[in-house]
C-alpha cells in the first residue's frame, strides 16, 4: 500500500482538493450499514453538519447519498404544497432550480436577477406583493457557481420574514466557508454537500432544517419517493439509518474532513480562501485578464474570468495544458459572455495558485497572448 496518493490541484467548484487524511480515512473494514455502529456515525455526522450553523437541538440534518442536485430537488419536491414558490434566478444553479419545479410541477415564479450584480430587494419585495397566489416559500442561491455572485441571503431572510415566506437556501458551495447562521438568517431549508468547502469526498448531499418545519411536512402528498424529505427524516430518527443504502466509504470520509474542518474552523478557512482569492485576482490583473464580479458581491471562492481576446486561445486546448501539469480548471457557464472559472477551494493554499498564474503566464506567451 502507498504511503501517499498523487497530489491534482482542483481549482474546480467542487470536488476539490482533499488532504491526504481525509482519502485514507475510506481504507476500513468493510460494514453493513445497518450497523449501530454506522448509524452512530451517520448521526455523528449529521449533528456536526447541523452545530456548523445551527442549534442541533431545534434543527435537524437530512443525510442523501447523491450529489448537491439531490438534496436541493429533495426539498423542491417536498416542501411547497399548494401556494406558489418564488425563485430567485440569477445564475445556472438559480435557473436549475426552477427546471426541478417544473418537472414535479411545483407553481413556481422565477424572478430573474442579473448574474452579474446584487439583487434589487425592492423589485423583489414589489414582485412578492404583485403575486396573484399566495407565495408560501422563496428558494434562492447564495453563491451562485456559476460568476463568484454572492446574493445577500440575511437580507432576504429579513424580507421573508415580514411576508411569512419559509426561505429555503442553496448553500452548495458557501457552506463550511462563508458563515451562515440559520436562525439569524431566517433559514428555514438550507442544502449543501460534502465535496466543496467541506473538503470531503463527491457522494452525500444534506438538508439542514428546522424540525418544527419537517414535522409539518408529515401526512403531505410525496411528489418522490427516494428524495422524500420527511420520510428520509423520519426513518432515521426511527432506526438511525438511512432509507436506502448510503455511500459507506463517502461518509467516513467526511466524518474525517468535518474532523479537519473543526481543527481548522469555518473563518480560518474562508480566511484562507480569500487569500489565495487576493493571489488569484492580483495575478490576473498583472496578466491583464478581467474578472465580472465586482468585489463588493463577490464570493471570493470561486471567479469567472473572461477569456483573452487572442486567435490562439481555445479553453479546451487551455484545459488539457494545465490538465498534463496535473491542475483542473473549468469553463464558464454562462450564455452571453465567454468565460472561464477558477476556483480557489479545498486544501490548497495560495502557493498553489502563484504556481497556477506561472503556469497560465507560460500558456498565454506561448500562444502570444497578451
């Protein structure tokens, strides 16, 4: 057995970059996770999840094997009954959101917001007020993946809060980085996952909820039967084990990486995020590349950069340089303006990301670029 595994610096939204501890933390004896002992760690990690932003005495976390998509259509499906939902679409993940209501056929109206600038709460607040239907939820990004754009979710829990609106969140790639306090915020569904700033492994997606909320959820109608919140709730505080079979090895691992997160913490992380952030954007105006976001919304976590304005550029072609240098980059996901993402998670520093601006210096030159 290696002593150590091949170190790739992700500068990708997630998965990121894990430490050594946390892949080996996946090397045990295998176990049926029916276990009392797995179950033990299950809700080890599910109360630890819950105590990053919340009382776990009065919020609950709800563990899914799947991708971050899962637990936000987990609650899409399974919260708004019979009043209309509004979504704030500012963004791919904004735009996906609304995609998943339309498939359970959730009433649902998407109030667009520029990808590129903060939301206008007034037109917000106007756009609750002029519903014809009763708006019982509002469903919201709060770092849009797809710019670097974080939308100022306090704010919008405190319009929430006056109309009675239960705000649900996508924290997908803020939580365990950018504070968030579910009470204070209003908060009443926030989904995340265990592969961005958690640094675990890709495999579990969670929903941390108020358990007053998720008991209101019983005796409702199910739109899914697999995603369905309540019932995955209910079956573990019945049996501490999840409904299905759960990704065994996946959940060691972020047992491990809340482990390291907690040695670290939450602000000396995002602290050092931000640093490698300010590596980053000071490098890019030495190169002479923009980014959008302007930096008062910016999420400094992950950034989309225009593309250089060159014959020779190509991302793909960009991409499978810094792929043979053992570095993952990402393209941009936006419509109108063609872009390129950097994010700066995970367990890297910003030594890695001066290597990562050496390294596209080089690629730039040797297309005579800039």
């Amino acid at each position: 057995m290696s002593s150590s595994v091949k170190k790739n610096i992700l500068l990708t939204p997630g998965p990121a970059t894990t430490t050594e501890s946390v892949k080996w933390s996946q090397v045990v004896p295998d176990i049926c996770p029916r276990e009392a002992e797995f179950g033990q760690i299950m809700e080890y990690i599910s109360t630890e999840l819950t105590r990053l932003v919340a009382d776990p005495d009065h919020y609950a976390t709800v563990l899914f094997g799947g991708s971050g998509t899962a637990a936000v259509e987990s609650i899409i499906s399974s919260v708004p009954n019979h009043d209309a939902v509004v979504i704030v679409s500012n963004g791919a993940y904004g735009k996906r959101m609304c995609e998943i209501a339309k498939v359970y056929g959730v009433d649902y109206f998407e109030f667009k917001s520029p990808p590129d600038d903060a939301i206008d709460l007034a037109e917000l607040e106007r756009y609750i007020q002029s519903s014809e239907r009763t708006v019982s939820h509002l469903a919201v990004v709060h770092h849009e993946t797809t710019t670097g754009l974080l939308n100022k979710i306090k704010d919008i829990g405190e319009l929430c809060k006056r109309y009675q609106i239960d705000m649900i969140v996508d924290a997908m790639s803020s939580f365990a980085a950018i504070p968030i306090q579910l009470k204070e915020m209003n908060i009443a569904y926030l989904a995340a996952s265990s592969n961005k700033n958690l640094q675990g492994m890709a495999g579990v997606s969670f929903v941390i909820n108020e358990k007053s909320k998720l008991e209101n959820l019983k005796g409702q109608k199910p739109r899914s039967y697999y995603l369905n919140l309540y019932a995955q709730y209910h079956y573990f505080v019945e049996h501490g084990q999840m409904r299905f079979t759960p990704p065994v090895q996946t959940l060691y691992a972020l047992k491990q990486a809340i482990e390291e997160l907690k040695q670290e913490g939450v602000d000396k992380r995002y602290e050092r995020y931000a640093t490698s952030w300010k590596t980053l954007i000071n490098g890019l105006a030495r190169l002479g590349l923009s980014y959008i976001i302007p930096e008062e919304h910016h999420s400094k976590i992950i950034t989309s950069i225009l593309e250089p304005h060159c014959a020779g550029y190509d991302f793909q072609s960009m991409h499978d340089y810094f792929y043979s240098k053992g570095i993952m980059i990402y393209p941009g996901k936006l419509e109108k303006l063609n872009t390129f993402r950097i994010a700066n998670i995970g367990d890297i520093t910003y030594k890695e990301m001066e290597l990562f601006l050496e390294w596209l210096e080089r690629y730039l030159s040797s297309i005579k670029c800039g």
